[in-house]
C-alpha cells in the first residue's frame, strides 16, 4: 500500500532527545493507544460511564471473524500437518521429534518441534503478499486490532473451558491431573498437565508458541506500516521495537526444543492462566510498544538509539548465554567447561512422587554463579530496552517492564519455593553458595 505523506505535521522536541510526532487523527476508541488509559481516568473523574465507554468500543466483526479463524486455521496445519524440515539443512538447529522432561506421573511425551519453520512460511506468506500478491493490506492487523481482540478472548475462553471439561472427563493423562476442590483455582491454573487431542496435538505447546508468538512478529510488522501510512515514514524507533523483539521470537523458536524443559512445560497444568494468557494477553500486551509507537512516533537521537540498541542486545546476550549453560551442563551431566573452566556444581538428591530416589546437580558456575535466576536479567533488560524506545512522554509504554518485573519475580519466587521443597537441605546448601535470586547486592 503506498505511504500517505503528511510534511505538514508538526513536531516538538522533547527532554529525553526524541521527536515525537503529532498527529490530529483521533480514530474510534481502542485503535488510539492514548485512549487505552484516557477512559479510566474518565470514569474515575465523572466525567464518563462504562456504558459510554462500551458504546464507544469497536464491536467483533465478520471479516474480523474470518480473518482470526484463518489465521489460527492455518497455524493448527503447519503444527500437525507439516512435518519439520529445518533440522535437515539448519547446522546447529533442534528440530523434528523430540521428547519432553518426565511428568510427575513418570510420563514422557513426544513432541514434533515444528515453530522455526511455521514461523518462517507465514512470515514468507507476508512478505509475499506485501510485495508480489496483494492479497490483503500490510496494515490489516491494526485495522482489525479491537474486533481481533474480541475474536482472541472467544478463542481464549473456549479453550481453557474445554481444557477444565477434558481435565475432568478424559483427561489424557489422568495420573498427571491435579484437583484442588476449588472450581475457579482449576479453571485458572487447570487440571491437565499436558492435555492432547490424538498423538501430536498438544495444548501447551501449540498455544504458548502458536499462534501468539508468530503473531507477535506480524503484529509489529503491521504497526510499522501503519505508522507508514499514517505518517510517511517508519521511525527508528519502530525498528528498533520490530529489530529486537524479532530477535526475542526468532530465538524461541530456534530453541522451542530447550523450552520444553522450562518452567510452563515442566510445571504449570493448562487451564485458563495459558490459555487465555496465550491467545490474549501475550499479543496484546507483548506488542504494546508497537502500538504505541503508531499514534505516537518517536524519532530517537543517534545516542538514544545506539543505547537501546546495545541494552537490548546486552540483555539477549545475558539470556541467551545463561539459558545455554544450564542447557549444556544438563545435556553433558556436568562433563563441560563453563566460561572455560570446570562448573562447579552442588550435589543433590530428591524423592519423587512414587518413592524412588534420584540424584541431581545443581549449576554454580557461569551467570548461574552470579545469581541463582540471572537469565531473568537479561529478559528483563531487554523488556526495558522495548520500552525506552518509546521515549519518556508516557507511562503506557512502560506497562511492560512493570509487568515482566512483577511475573519474573513472582516465578522466581515459585521456582525457589518447588525447589526447597523438593531438596530440602541440598537447597540451603545451594542458596549458601548462590546467596542472590536475581540482582547480585540487592535481591
């Protein structure tokens, strides 16, 4: 779609070394990033009512419809469909079928590892069709953003509502379910460790990787050409939102065979926390910059610039490194060298839920010497790097890292207290030798 240019528009520049761009466009309530925080204080002031606010929201819409059971349509094919080819030519590439960690009932389940090459066949459909087909307009996700919002919570809803129904009446695994007697707690944190339908479909991994996370990426993608569109250019800031958020995406996928030892496949059950938290919260509060970004363009200073440049990619680096050494320590049973020496490890041993006795090691060495959840800080240095981009005009940007700040500390929280339980006075070594969770001094 050609660019509408607008030289007219004025500009003001700011403390922070950033040119934001203001526009007159208002637009219905909801598209406006500005707006996702003008109708609280409104209704808070007296000044509006939620009947005025509901009344004001774009509704779900038959294309709206469409276009979201398409693209979750053809996110389900790609998964069960179409067997991984990437591992075949992509050196260093995990791919293919791989098994996940023992679940607590002693299953272990097999996985078809599939995302880097969904990931890759959408984002060649959109380029495709941005340059060659002109199927739809690059802008179409923002121009359907609230009516796909809609469209996201009825996916969001349904699916952990038929998660709650199968975790009671077929579970796949009905060793590996967990009932508390409290209706609303399992249908928040759910019933089923890993609820499938057939061999290969499986809940969690299907919906806390697709379709979210390969939206995230085409979400942005949207938002720039919008802001395109709007304003006659895409503005550094922008790109630096689409640059390092791609590389987030791109990494997880790459190693969507590693994230099946992690924290949401190992431990958390799927109900309405993934579920919903999957389809919705992910696409829509992940891509906040973006949006922003849209109403709002920031030009940033070169200095500006370069600094979000390196802190994101400093907190990559500081994640990707951390999360590498405790994958190779455990891949090699500590038979390795961690920044080039031997890891130190402390030595443990657990009792499973079936009585049997296991031993185990814990990592010391490397960032995991430095603290006991340091690939934590790299996650959370790159969610700021997000929303520094947006300058310092607005706190919606910011959202973000006050979030990310709250979850990584909350699941720091809950992995120490699954660990303590689970090796009792080999933990109280191991806190000995590691003595900080997160930020070496202070926490």
């Amino acid at each position: 779609m050609a660019a509408k240019s607008q030289p007219n528009i004025p500009k003001a520049k700011s403390l922070d070394g950033v040119t934001n761009d203001r526009t007159a466009s208002q637009g219905q309530w909801g598209r406006a990033c500005c707006a996702l925080t003008g109708p609280v204080v409104d209704i808070v002031t007296g000044h509006a009512r939620l009947s005025d606010i509901w009344a004001k929201t774009p509704p779900i819409t038959r294309k709206a419809a469409q276009l979201y059971t398409l693209w979750v349509t053809f996110q389900v094919l790609l998964y069960t469909s179409l067997p991984d080819f990437c591992h075949k030519f992509l050196p260093g590439y995990v791919g293919g079928i791989q098994e996940g960690a023992v679940t607590p009932a002693g299953v272990v389940n097999k996985y078809q590892i599939n995302g880097l090459q969904a990931w890759l066949l959408t984002h060649l459909l959109w380029f495709a069709n941005a340059h060659l087909l002109s199927w739809f307009s690059p802008t179409i996700i923002f121009d359907n953003w609230i009516p796909l919002l809609w469209c996201a919570n009825i996916l969001g809803y349904a699916v952990s509502t038929f998660a709650m129904v199968k975790g009671y009446f077929f579970p796949t695994s009905a060793r590996d379910c967990k009932f508390t007697g409290n209706f609303f707690y399992n249908y928040m944190m759910g019933i089923e460790f890993n609820p499938r339908i057939g061999k290969w479909f499986d809940f969690k991994l299907f919906f806390n990787g697709r379709p979210g996370i390969v939206a995230w990426t085409l979400i942005n993608l949207s938002f720039a050409a919008k802001q395109r569109e709007l304003h006659g250019h895409v503005t550094n800031a922008m790109v630096l939102v689409n640059v390092l958020q791609a590389i987030y995406v791109i990494d997880f996928f790459w190693n969507e065979t590693w994230y099946l030892k992690t924290i949401d496949i190992c431990h958390d059950h799927f109900g309405w926390y993934l579920g919903w938290g999957d389809c919705v919260w992910l696409p829509y509060l992940y891509t906040l910059q973006g949006l922003y970004l849209v109403y709002h363009p920031v030009q940033l200073s070169t200095p500006h610039a370069v600094g979000v440049l390196l802190l994101g990619l400093v907190g990559y680096y500081i994640f990707r490194v951390a999360n590498h050494q405790k994958d190779l320590f455990r891949r090699t049973d500590g038979r390795c060298l961690i920044w080039g020496r031997k890891p130190k490890v402390i030595e443990c041993s657990y009792t499973s839920a079936d009585g049997q006795r296991h031993h185990s090691k814990l990592l010391v060495s490397g960032f995991w010497g430095v603290a006991r959840h340091f690939n934590y800080v790299g996650d959370l240095m790159g969610s700021l790097a997000y929303c520094l981009a947006c300058g310092g005009s607005h706190l919606l940007p910011y959202f973000y890292i006050i979030y990310m700040a709250i979850l990584l500390t909350h699941r720091c929280l809950r992995d120490e207290h699954r660990c303590a339980s689970k090796y009792g006075r080999d933990w109280e070594r191991y806190t000995a030798a590691v003595p900080y969770r997160l930020l070496p001094g202070i926490f």
